[in-house]
C-alpha cells in the first residue's frame, strides 16, 4: 500500500474521516463474546495474553477497514504480499486469544473473512471464506472441549458475501466516477475545439478588413488625407474591438494540463509527420503540478516540430517527472548544455523554479537527438 495519502482522501472533511472510523468500531460488536468470556476468565498469563490480543486485533482490523476506504476512494488496490502479511498477522492474533476464549475465539474468523475479501481476489477470497467457514464445525473433532458451532459458519458467509457485494458496489462507483471524467474531459475537449474555430473565424475577418483599410488608407494618403484619416481611425477601432474578442475568446486557453498538452502533442506530432510515442495515462496529479508538466510537453513538442527536423518524438512521464526526446539534429557532441536561449525556455525554467523542480535539457544520447527534462 502506498503510504502517501490518496487525493480523494486529502480531499475528506474530518467528519468523512470519523464516519470511516465509526463504520468500522460498528462492527466489532460480534467481539463482545469472547471478550465477555476473557473477562471473566481467572486472571493470570492466559487472561492478559487473550485480552490483550482481543485489543490489538480490533484495532488492526479497524485500521484496515479504513485503510481499505481510503484505496478504494483513490481506485487503487493492494498487492498479494501485503494482502497475505496482514491475514496472517490477524490470524495470529485470533489464535492468541485462545488461553482465556476456548472455544469463543471462532468468533474472530468473522473478521479474518471479511478481510480476505477486502483484500484479496473473489476467486481467491472465496476459497478462504469457505475453508474458514468449515474451521467452527470441524474443529471440534481436534478439541472435544469446543461444541460445533454452525452459527459461526454462518456469520462468515454472511459477513463475506456482505462485503463482497460493497466492494462490488465500490467498484461500480469508481468506473462511474471515471466514465463521468471522460465525459467532462471530452466536453471541454469539445468546447475547447469550439472555441478554436470562432477564434479563428474572428482573427480571419478581423484580419482581412483590417488588411484592407490598411491598403486603402495608403492609397489615400496622398489623394485624400481626411479620407485617409477617417480610415486609419476605423483601423484602429477595429483593432480594439478584434483585441477584445481575442480575450474574450482565449479565456478558455488559460488552463494548462499534462492530459490536455498530451493530447494536444499527439495532434501536432502527426500532423507534422513525426512518429509519436506517449503514455497511455499518468493517473491524477496535483493541479499545478500538471499545470507545469503540461508546459514542459508544450515547450518540448513545439521546438520538435519546428526546429529538431527529427522523426520520432518519444514523450514520458510519472508523477514526479516528464521528458521529451527525439531523433533529431540535437546539440553537438560535447557542447554545453544549452542555457535558457529565447522565452519558452526561460519561461519553462521560471515555473519549474517556483515548484522548485529541475529542468534539464541536452543532447538526447551518442546518437544524438533533443531532451527536455522536468523532475521533482
């Protein structure tokens, strides 16, 4: 499990943090039972050791409930190894309070079912909930002192199918959560490539009647200066009014981000001839950390496309890093990297500054070629 926190998680108010503590404590009351029967054990080494075990595993299973919550809210998911470490610390701990509960301690597989479901594959987790059911009817065969206890059984597999179906129901709420992503991300794709049309159909007609004024006021100058003035007025009336078109037009540009700036590459690539090669998904980033990736894969393609005359454009990225490469002409063998030559380079280097990230751009390898890096 990753232990840094998901965003959806950073996200939760600390009422939502108390309502997954809650649901989880909710569920310990099936340990009132051995419990009760450890307290009223005689006391000594048996006692303490069952009692303290009882604690140690309701608060283990508590912080995994949560735990689960949290990598559920974020779609991610837990590794076998862990998966498996945590049931057996669990098991372990239900089997340490066997001195003072006899055979009450079954009551504990309740919970070492419902994790395994929590945390393990259907398939996998049936298996075990069917092998932990069976444990409360045929483990009295080994002790004769413990009484078959069907009730048991049935707890498990009620417990498990429980959780199985919340989970399910998780997974169904988070393929939601993502198709409604695509739908806004395609939405403001679709506005954006709107938005794109109409600012090239105001700069087309601004332009052209701006142009031709222009060419009219000079032919004037010498025959009708005061002609000439008032058409050199509506030139500079239209330039204002286009000026403010174009802001208001370009409102929609000011937000950058790495998917969108993929995206965006991918188009400028092809339509340039330029084999491209990115990353299928980067997973959710912070908002200015996307904003700067974004900027990077911006400044890198457009240089590729105008200047590098490469033919393979090769773009990565992680969370904490993007880079671009290709097979260009690159910089020389053994020159120094180059500095911030022009604004895009500059401006890229001011940005990473403030997320203090480094960017670090040179030859791509011995073949040659272009790299632009930015890393945290």
């Amino acid at each position: 499990m990753s232990s840094s926190p998901a965003p959806a998680e950073r996200n939760m108010s600390p009422l939502s943090r108390g309502i997954g503590w809650l649901i989880g404590v909710v569920w310990l009351f099936y340990l009132g039972q051995p419990i009760g029967t450890a307290w009223h054990h005689p006391p000594g080494v048996g006692r303490t050791v069952s009692l303290v075990a009882l604690a140690a595993f309701a608060l283990c299973y508590v912080l995994l409930f949560t735990r689960i919550r949290r990598i559920w809210r974020a779609g991610q998911g837990v590794s076998a190894s862990e998966a498996w470490l945590f049931l057996a610390g669990l098991t372990v701990l239900a089997v340490s309070t066997i001195p003072a509960t006899g055979g009450d301690w079954l009551v504990t597989l309740v919970y070492v079912g419902t994790a395994a479901v929590l945390v393990l594959p259907t398939r996998v987790a049936a298996l075990v909930v069917v092998l932990l059911a069976a444990v409360p009817v045929v483990s009295p065969l080994a002790v004769p002192a413990w009484a078959p206890d069907e009730g048991v059984a049935f707890a498990i597999l009620l417990a498990a199918f429980a959780i199985h179906g919340v989970k399910r129901l998780n997974t169904r709420n988070n393929e939601l959560i993502a198709a409604q992503a695509e739908i806004h991300r395609l939405a403001v794709a679709g506005e954006r490539a709107r938005t794109a049309r109409d600012l090239h159909d105001i700069l087309g007609h601004s332009l052209t009647v701006i142009a031709v004024k222009a060419e009219l006021a000079g032919r004037l100058l010498e025959v009708d200066p005061r002609r000439a003035a008032v058409e050199i007025a509506d030139l500079e009336r239209l330039s204002r009014e286009a000026l403010a078109d174009v802001r208001t037009t370009v409102g929609a540009y000011r937000e950058v981000n790495l998917d969108t700036e993929l995206a965006s590459a991918r188009t400028a690539l092809c339509a340039a001839g330029i084999a491209a090669e990115l990353p299928p998904t980067v997973g959710e980033l912070p908002p200015e950390r996307s904003e700067l990736f974004g900027w990077a894969v911006r400044e890198a393609v457009t240089n590729v496309v105008r200047h590098s005359g490469a033919s393979r454009c090769v773009i990565g990225a992680d969370r904490n890093w993007v880079e671009v490469t290709d097979d260009g002409a690159g910089p020389s063998a053994g020159a120094a990297p180059p500095t911030d030559v022009g604004h895009g380079l500059r401006g890229l280097r001011e940005r990473a500054d403030q997320l203090g990230a480094r960017l670090t751009v040179g030859r791509a390898g011995p073949g040659g070629g272009f790299r632009l890096r930015v890393s945290l």
